[in-house]
C-alpha cells in the first residue's frame, strides 16, 4: 500500500494571509514570552526566523506583523483543508494539527498515475496560496516523518523510497525527545541505523512502545487509521490579519470563501438558497446575517452580488475579526443559468427573474418584497393574500376562473349599461360565517368606451364594476 502525506508548515500564518490583498511581512506568535513561531517568506528576507523573540523580530523588520494566535485553531482550519483534498480522494486521515494522510495506491488508476495526482494536489495547494511538502511511504509513519523532514519524493519505487526513510536523521524521526537523546548516546544517528537492529533488541533497550512505533514505520506491524468523513455542511471560517472597520472591507476575503462554497456545491450537484454569514467582532456579540437567494444558485459571482447588496445597507457595530460562511440547505440542480429577463426560453425567462428578485430582496430586505397567493374564500376582495416570495405556494395546478388583473379597491356603481355581455352570469355568495355575506351575479362585458370590465349585480339590483381586463 502506498501513501501520500501533506505537511503544512505555515497552516495557520497563512490562513490569515488569505484575507490580505496584498502580501507583506508577516509572523505568527504565540507563548510565554511570545516567540514567532510561523513566518511568510517575506519575513524570512528580511532576517525573521523561527524563535525568535518579538523584540529581535520587529528589530530587524520595522514593518513586519506580528499576529498573536491560539495554534490550538490550526486543527480547525486543518479540516477546512481536508474539505477540499476529498473531493480528490478516497481516503483522508488527519494529522493535527498540521498533517493530512491519504492513501494514494489506490488512486493511480483514477489519475492516470501517482504523478498526475501529485501534479493535481500541487496545482489546488498553489490555487489556495498554501505550502505543503509532500511525501510519498510505504507506511503512514514513513510517509509522514518523509513529509516533516522535507525528503519526499514522488515515487513508489520500494527500495528508492526505503532508502530515503533510512537516511532521515532520528531527530527528524518524530519520536520523543529522550528517545532521540538514547539513540544519539547509542551512537544511531539514522533511522536506517535503527531499524537494522533486531525488533527484540530495541525493544529491551528503548521499551515495547518505541519498539513498536518503529515497527510501525518499517511497516513490519499493522498501522490502522481512521478515516475522515467530511460534515454534511459547508462551513468556511475566516479570520483578518487585522481588524476591518467597514463592512465593504468584508468582500475581498468574502470572495474566496464563496469560490470555494462553488466548488463544493459543483462536487455535490447542488445547490442552495440561503447563506448564514456570521461577523465576528472583539469585544462584541456575533453579527449574523442571512442572505436569502429567491431560487436555487451555485455561483460565486451571484452570491458576492447579493452580500455585497446587503452590506451595503449594514453597518458595523463594531471592527470585524472574522467572518463564517456557512450553508446548511441544499437543493437539487435542475434550473437552467440565464440572466436575460426576455430570454427566448420560458426557463430562461424564470431564471432571469428569480436573479432579479433576490437582488431587490438583498437591497431592500427580506419583507421588503411580496408577492400574490390564493386564500381559500369565495369573495373576491379576500381571495388573495401577499405573501413572502419565499413562502409562495403555487396555483398552477388548481383550476381558476377568469379574473380582471385589475381588481378596484371598492366596487364603483355603474352608470352605463354594457354594450356587449360576453360572459356570465357567475353567482359568488359568501360571508355568512363572519357578518360581511356578499351575494352577487358576474358578468364580463364590454362597455361602450371599448373596455372590458367585470360587473356584478348584486341582491339589491344595483350594478356595479370590480375589475378592468387588459
């Protein structure tokens, strides 16, 4: 069995990076004193190394950026990572808080070869701006200290890949450190030294458990692994480098969290229509903002359009740390893509015009649009209701009667006989339930003015007009 592994050395630094739009120096500290524990290249230029002190630090870099972070968030934003590498892959196993295992035997069919599938992975980690060393082993183990100690390669030639697992240092190996300390003193610097030693005499010298994990590497003794399923939601986390005052400030890193809800929902042959957007803030209660699409969508640029709509009527309480894009709602892909509102296609059309809604909506607000329903009374005046355009439940297959588009908010009396009677008459007696009974006859007749209008005579014998027909 051959597998992959993936280091990530820089994980967290450059989740913050994402949110920048230009790149500058920049360090991640952590502890006590604060050391820099992960820097970006144009850091290391400037003379900034790995434990350093934020004093040495800022002294040889005037302007480099210092962001103090829990590592403990690494594990978190590991997963968002491993999102993407299983749409590629059968199997992924989790390394927190800066590894992940994928078993790549298997695969070379499905790409061709293992270096195409080393190419693939390469061309997505340089997509989303992240360094990865990668390592190929005969063993999770082997694979894993070939990643860390930056020796991998991109074979699954046994004897190449056993000899460069020999020639890793044992300080390299990823034991603990007293272990290294008892090698070292023993005189095995290699784990090609190491592992030469019969298994019952390291294991009476270095004990049962370093015995066994070193079986582990040659691959001598079983290594099970638990396999990781991803959730059954999209959730993307994202957190700024620095605080953001305008909401404006929000749609550069807003971008690529919606290209990647894109390429999920193309890999799921889905779709959604709602997005929980989460602000986090310093010192205040989290800003949740929904953002409701009036038909199912899976574009990016669609989504950015309707955020964008939205917060430009939000305003921020208070400077932004972070944001989160979650969805939980999805929906079959059956609708055709169309932004023409005359269209030559009816689908097209409805496509069209769904865009449109969801656009006034994110503009004006979610109750700000309404539109027409049927309710279950015979009178006219109360046989609608407006409606969200969410909730609106659909009549096409209830059959109707004719109706005028233009219902008059009170009936007029009419002073003029009709010329032509062209339909009717239609008895509508109802109200008795609640005390406004109206029993009346229609009609649709034209009148002398070349109109055509709906009528009535009620029990009285008056006439009256309640609607005009286009």
């Amino acid at each position: 069995m051959l597998w992959l592994y993936l280091h990530f050395p820089h994980l967290l630094l450059e989740h913050f990076s994402q949110s920048e739009a230009t790149s500058r120096p920049m360090a991640l500290i952590s502890g006590h004193p604060p050391r820099v524990l992960q820097l970006n290249p144009e850091a290391e230029e400037l003379g900034v190394t790995v434990g350093q002190t934020t004093q040495t630090a800022t002294a040889l870099a005037e302007t480099l950026h210092l962001i103090e972070a829990d590592m403990e968030e690494q594990g978190r934003v590991l997963e968002q990572q491993a999102l993407w590498l299983y749409r590629h892959v059968a199997r992924i196993s989790l390394y927190p808080p800066d590894g992940i295992l994928i078993e790549a035997g298997s695969l070379r069919r499905l790409h061709g070869s293992l270096s195409a599938l080393w190419e693939k992975l390469q061309t997505h980690l340089a997509q989303r701006y992240l360094t990865a060393w990668l390592a190929c082993g005969l063993t999770p183990k082997a694979a894993r200290i070939l990643a860390r100690s930056r020796s991998g390669e991109c074979s699954e030639d046994t004897q190449h890949l056993r000899r460069s697992l020999d020639r890793v240092t044992v300080g390299q190996s990823g034991l603990d450190e007293k272990t290294i300390e008892r090698l070292q003193r023993m005189g095995l610097h290699t784990l090609g030294s190491v592992l030469q030693l019969p298994d019952r005499e390291l294991a009476r010298r270095l004990g049962p458990d370093i015995s066994l994990a070193l079986q582990k590497i040659e691959g001598s003794t079983a290594d099970p692994q638990t396999d990781w399923l991803p959730p059954p939601y999209f959730h993307r986390q994202l957190d700024f480098a620095e605080d953001v005052e305008h909401s404006s400030g929000l749609l550069f890193p807003l971008q690529r969290a919606l290209q990647e809800l894109e390429e999920e929902l193309r890999w799921r042959q889905q779709d959604t229509d709602t997005l929980q957007l989460e602000i986090r803030h310093r010192h205040r209660p989290v800003t949740p903002l929904q953002i409701r699409s009036t038909a199912p969508e899976h574009r990016a640029s669609a989504f950015l359009a309707l955020v964008r709509l939205r917060l430009e009527r939000h305003e921020l309480e208070s400077p932004a740390i972070g944001l989160s894009v979650k969805v939980r709602r999805f929906m079959r892909r059956d609708a055709p893509i169309a932004d023409d509102l005359f269209g030559e296609s009816t689908a097209s059309r409805d496509e069209a015009r769904q865009h449109l809604l969801s656009r006034l909506q994110a503009r004006l607000g979610d109750g700000a649009l309404n539109t027409l329903s049927l309710n279950a009374d015979h009178r006219p005046e109360r046989a609608w209701l407006a409606t969200s355009v969410q909730s609106r439940v659909s009549g096409a297959d209830i059959p109707l009667p004719r109706r005028p588009l233009w219902l008059l908010r009170k009936p007029q009396p009419l002073t003029d006989m009709p010329k032509t009677w062209l339909t009717g008459p239609e008895r509508i007696s109802g109200g008795w339930w609640d005390g406004e009974r109206v029993q009346r006859d229609y009609y649709i007749a034209r009148l002398h003015s070349g109109q055509t209008g709906w009528l009535f005579r009620d029990v009285t014998g008056g006439w009256y007009i309640h609607g005009w027909f286009a």
